[in-house]
C-alpha cells in the first residue's frame, strides 16, 4: 500500500541535500568546535558558516543566533532567560491562550517563581488583538512572547503590530517562529522581535537541532550550566553536524521560498474545496485568518477525530488529530477550545499539512479518503443526526 505523508507540521522528512551536507561532517570534519588546533579550526568553520546561513534565511546578523537543540530550548532560553535575567523584584509575562506548551509550561513554571502571567485570549479566527496587548501591559512587565504562526490552525499572528507596542512600553518581546519559519517570510527587523525561535526538524533538517535569534544588546541569563559556548548563552559542545544540516536547511527554503510557498497554497485550497464539495457539515478552523500556506484544520460534525486519524492511517495517510493524549485520557486541543469550540467540536477536528513531497494527485485521493471515513463514521455515530 502507498503511504502518504500530510503531517509536516509535526516533522519533516530530511531533505537529501541536508543529509548529504551533514553526513561529510560527521565522517570527515568531526572536531570540537572550541579546540584551537586545525580539526577544531575547521569545524569552527564549518559552524559559523552555517550560523550565517541561519541568519541570512532570518534577515539577523550572525552573532544574533544561538544554536541549541530545537524549538522547546529556544522557548525556554527565551522565556527563563529574559525573565530571569531582570533585576525587578516584581515580574510580569503577557503571552496568550494558543501557545505551543514550551511558552506556556514555561510560562506556569515561572508562575510557581512568584512571576505574574497574563495569557491573552484570542478572537474566533484564532488571532489575538493587539490591543489586548496593549491593555495588558503593566509597568513590571518584562517580557511579550506571541507565537509567530500557530502549530494546529496555522493562523499568523500580528507580530509587527505587537512588536511596536512592545518597543513603545520599552518591553522585551519574544516570537515561537518554529512553525512559520519556512512558510511565511521571516525578517526579524521588520518584524520587530527581540527574540524568535526556530527548530531544524520543521524544515527538513533533522531532529535535535534549532535556533534562537536574539537580537544584539538583549540579556538573557542562561538557563544550563557549563563552559563559555554560543557567546555564554548556551553552554555545551556544539552540535556542528546539527548546525550545518539546519544552515543547508535554511539554505534550500531561502533557495526555493516564493514558488514553493505558492505551490503549497494551492494545494492547500484544493484539499479544502475538494472536502468542503464532497462532505457535508464541515468547517475550517481559523480559515478567516491569514495562515501559513501548508496548513489546514477541519472540523467534521459528528465524527471522533481520533477515529477519523485511525481510518485515515489505515488508509495509508498520516494526518494529526486536533485533540492531545495525555494520560491515556483524550482532552480537547487547547488552541481549539481557546477559538470557542465546544469540546465535541474539537475532537471532530483533524490538521492536514503539506509539504515538498506532497502532490496534486495525493490530494485528490486524500480527499475521496476523507469522503469514504467520513461517511462510515457517520453511519456509526450516535449523535450525528441520520436521514
């Protein structure tokens, strides 16, 4: 049976040319970075050139990106780091309600500190008022941390417009980028961030790999403990193998960007037209908002989303479910419940994310495997009403 892979917001597959770049180093550039000889020399090399690949895809300056192991460090670099490093004796967090769980458990953490946090709801389309920023703020708050594009719904958050608010209060604003980078241009001057978090895996690059971008003249007190690393903001040898397979990353999506981006968005559009024609009672979450091209959220009346990821599965596509297991106890998504869905409507919800190798024919047959699962389910449901 073919398989086909709809769920590149989760991971994506290695890019070749990434695997080739990162396999050289490993087998013949293997030194430690900080060792003064020709081995380390050269890998000195080989990381800063990918530190300025990084930084060429992010419009920043080499010596503003920290490489570390992914997403979740850089959150929490950002998060703790800035937090901490404050002398105030009283701290205030504004976040909002739809963070990825790196912000937000970092955000409770700092909490059970004694810091003050203000999560911000967010509208029926997934977006957060600036304003409500704005209203938010406190003469103690030290740091704004909104999410560049949200993982599940896809929606593009104001970044700008919350940026400029941030400078006039004279506040540190961080951006979780790990799921726009790639997607939607990134260009951290315009934008106005102070900080903004990348992670290798979401741009075919492997696991265990991302980046920080921290913006010159910003203080962050590091959070792990060690030797003078990445400037003292990230103790630990470095992962040079890992920062030149995110570098080529970078390098191939800055190659590829505009075409590519377009290519997803019409695919997207088809998946949702073709779905939306074939299958009655189905709406798209969040689909009023700017979104990253690649990213799709449907709810389907009367079907367990669970249920639905199974059947799509066994049909031989990979899809995500709009609800989180934990515990072995389903509980409704968090994003989608802060958008105002009822818990059943968010646990008749699916993601669909494309990426590089899906194709139009793929789509086609995601669709007629949607329509099939859909309508099976629904025969079982109890409380989908039948004709």
């Amino acid at each position: 049976m073919n398989r086909f892979y709809f769920d590149h917001n989760a991971t994506t597959p290695v890019a070749p040319e990434v695997v080739e770049a990162m396999t050289a180093v490993m087998c013949e550039e293997f030194g430690n970075a900080s060792s003064v000889h020709h081995f380390g020399q050269v890998a000195r090399q080989r990381l800063e050139a990918a530190r300025s690949q990084v930084a060429g895809l992010l419009h920043a300056q080499p010596q503003e990106i920290v490489f570390l192991s992914g997403g979740t460090e850089a959150d929490n670099l950002a998060v703790f780091g800035t937090v901490r490093h404050s002398p105030r004796e009283r701290k205030h967090v504004i976040t909002t309600a739809i963070e990825h769980p790196a912000v937000l458990h970092s955000c409770a953490q700092l909490e059970r500190e004694g810091v003050e946090v203000t999560r911000v709801p967010v509208g029926a389309d997934g977006r957060v008022d600036p304003g409500d920023i704005r209203r938010a703020l406190r003469p103690e708050t030290v740091l704004i941390s909104v999410m560049h594009a949200n993982n599940e719904l896809g929606t593009v958050q104001p970044i700008a417009e919350v940026a400029r608010i941030a400078r006039e209060a004279g506040v540190c604003l961080h951006s979780d980028g790990v799921q726009a980078l790639g997607k939607v241009p990134v260009d951290v001057n315009e934008l106005g961030v102070d900080l903004y978090s990348t992670s290798g895996h979401k741009i075919y690059a492997p696991k265990g790999v991302g980046a920080l971008y921290a913006r010159k003249g910003v203080r962050l007190r590091a959070i792990q403990f060690g030797g003078h690393h990445e400037r003292d903001r990230r103790p630990g040898t470095e992962n040079v193998p890992g920062a030149v397979a995110l570098g080529r990353a970078c390098e191939l999506v800055k190659a590829g960007f505009e075409e590519e981006s377009a290519r997803l968005a019409g695919l997207r559009d088809r998946l949702e037209k073709g779905i939306l024609e074939r299958v009655p009672s189905v709406s798209v979450n969040g689909g009023k908002a700017p979104r990253t091209p690649n990213t799709s959220n449907l709810c389907f009346e009367g079907v367990e989303g669970e249920a639905m990821l199974i059947a799509l599965d066994l049909a031989g596509f990979a899809v995500s479910s709009g609800a989180a297991c934990s515990s072995g106890a389903v509980e409704p998504s968090h994003v989608l419940t802060a958008i105002g869905l009822p818990a059943e409507k968010a646990r008749a919800s699916l993601r669909f994310s494309l990426g590089r190798s899906n194709t139009a024919e793929q789509v086609d047959r995601l669709i007629d495997a949607v329509a099939s699962a859909v309508e099976r389910l629904r025969r079982l449901s109890p409380v989908y009403p039948h004709a």
